[in-house]
C-alpha cells in the first residue's frame, strides 16, 4: 500500500524539512576544520638553517673538532584528515496509516454491541437466578402444603377413628341397656309368673311370703359357711374380748363367690383382713338343703367362735 496516497492526519507533527541540506553543511564544516589543523602544523615543522664563523689567534692552537649539530629530522607529515562519512540516513519506517472516521466509528460500535451483549448476559444471568429463587420458592411452598395436607389427612382419619369408637361404644352400650331392660322384663315375668302360680306354694300355713318356696336359707347353713370359711382363717394375734366382723357375700346360683363387702368392722383391721381373705381362699360356697345358693349372705365371724 502506498502511503503517499493517504491523507496526512492533522494531529501529527511536519516532516522535518531540509535534511539532506544540513548533511551537507556539516560535511563542509568538518573538511575546513581538518584544513585547518593541517596548515597549522606545516607552518611550526620548518628545519633553522647552520651558520659558520672562522675565528683566529695569536698562538696557534689547534682547533676543536666542529661540533656536529644533531641533524633535525623533519617532523613527518600529519596523517590525512580522517575523511567524514556522511551518516546514513535513517529510513523511518512507514507511519500506519491513519484510522479514518468510518473505521472508528465502527470500532465505537463494536464497543457498544460488546457492552450490550455484556450487560444482556448479566440481566439473562440475574432473570435465571431470580427464576430458580422463585421455583425454590414455590418448590418449598408446595412441600409445606403437602405436609400440612397430609397432618390435616391424619388427623381427620384420627377424628374418624375417635368417632367410630365413640359410636361403637355407645352401640354397645345401647345393647348392654337393652339386653338389662330385657332381663328386667323377664325378671318380671317371672315374678308375674309366680303371682300367678300362688296356687301351689309350698309355704306353711302360716307363711306370709308370695315366692312357691321360701327362699331364705335354712337354720344350719350359716353354721355351714362358717364351717366352709373357718379353716381358711390364718389369725394368730391375741386379742382382748371377742370382737365381731359382719361380711356381706355375694355369690352366682352355682355357689361361686362373685364378692364381698365388709359391712361392719371389729375394730381390729388384722382380723377384718384374715376374715377378707379366707373368703376369698374359700371361692366357693356350700349349697343349702334345698341345692340352692343365696344370692347375698351376711355372715358374722368372731376369733373365738
């Protein structure tokens, strides 16, 4: 590329003019000035000439030798002026080429769309990291409804549950009433039953009950119970006087004891705990004469019966 052909950039400094005349000025200087010198030199190096003078005496006397002045040797000539090359001259190397208006505004606007693609992939970076904030979010919104759905799913299930016990208990409870009423209805009938049955009771004359047969026990069955419990005592404090302890006993038809209630205490717990006990070793009642068992006995036990 040929760089006359380029416009010269204003901002930059002349080329300097008139170099090849100062080169040859100065050569000029250096060969006066070595000129110089040379005849300066000539003009001191010139040899005296001899002189001779005869010179006589009275009385002859022989002469001296001459005296042979030393022979003055030319001074030798000075060497030749160093000849003064001229300095090569420098070739500057081309200066790039100015960057026209045209490239530099498309230099300006690669900068820019730089810059804009820059900050572009800031703004996408900071839209994905809002982005995957806001699933995590909602990521962990939908975990805790899922876990306040699945505790409100238990605890329904639980109330459910509560409730079909609840119903299932009063059921039963409905039943157990209804099948008491029943037994209650036919307790009655069978007392109705035996109103109405009077005809054959079995009573004396002079009996006043409304039962076919009497139903209290008969006079050796006490003697027999105590009989039955006695042995089954284990009480061996010594105690003052003959203190009594007065023991409801409940039993099934079948003589089974089903309880017993201490009525009336002798005052001495040691004893009221021996009788308790020994009825309950006992477990089991005798039958009366007739092969039946009192529901509800009220028996009295004393240490020294």
């Amino acid at each position: 590329m040929n760089t006359q052909t380029l416009p010269r950039d204003p901002l930059l400094p002349p080329e300097a003019d008139g170099t090849r005349k100062g080169v040859l000025l100065s050569v000029l200087v250096h060969i006066g000035l070595v000129v110089a010198i040379a005849f300066g030199l000539n003009w001191r190096s010139r040899v005296p000439e001899a002189q001779q003078a005869e010179l006589w005496a009275a009385v002859p006397q022989a002469a001296a030798p001459r005296e042979v002045e030393p022979v003055v040797q030319p001074a030798p000539p000075p060497p030749p002026a160093p000849v003064v090359q001229p300095e090569p001259k420098v070739v500057e190397p081309p200066k790039p080429a100015p960057v026209p208006d045209a490239q530099i505004a498309i230099e300006k606007a690669r900068k820019d769309e730089e810059r804009k693609a820059r900050e572009l992939e800031e703004q996408e970076r900071k839209a994905k990291l809002a982005a995957e904030r806001e699933a995590q979010k909602k990521k962990l919104a939908l975990e805790k409804a899922e876990k306040a759905a699945k505790a409100e799913k238990a605890a329904k299930a639980e109330r459910e549950r509560l409730e079909k016990l609840a119903a299932e208990k009063k059921k039963l409870q409905e039943a157990l009433e209804a099948q008491q009423a029943k037994q209650r209805e036919a307790a009655r009938a069978e007392q109705m039953k035996r109103i109405q049955g009077l005809a054959g009771a079995s009573g004396g004359p002079g009996a006043t009950g409304t039962a076919l047969r009497s139903a209290g026990p008969s006079a050796g069955y006490a003697g027999r119970i105590k009989a039955r419990v006695r042995p089954n005592i284990v009480f061996a404090d010594q105690v003052a006087g003959n203190p009594t302890a007065e023991v409801e006993v409940r039993a099934a038809p079948d003589g089974t004891i089903i309880g017993r209630r201490l009525v009336k205490s002798s005052g001495l717990p040691t004893w009221d705990e021996a009788v308790l006990r020994a009825i309950d070793k006992t477990e089991v009642l005798p039958r009366d004469t007739d092969g039946r068992v009192p529901g509800t006995l009220l028996l009295v036990f004393q240490p020294r019966d």
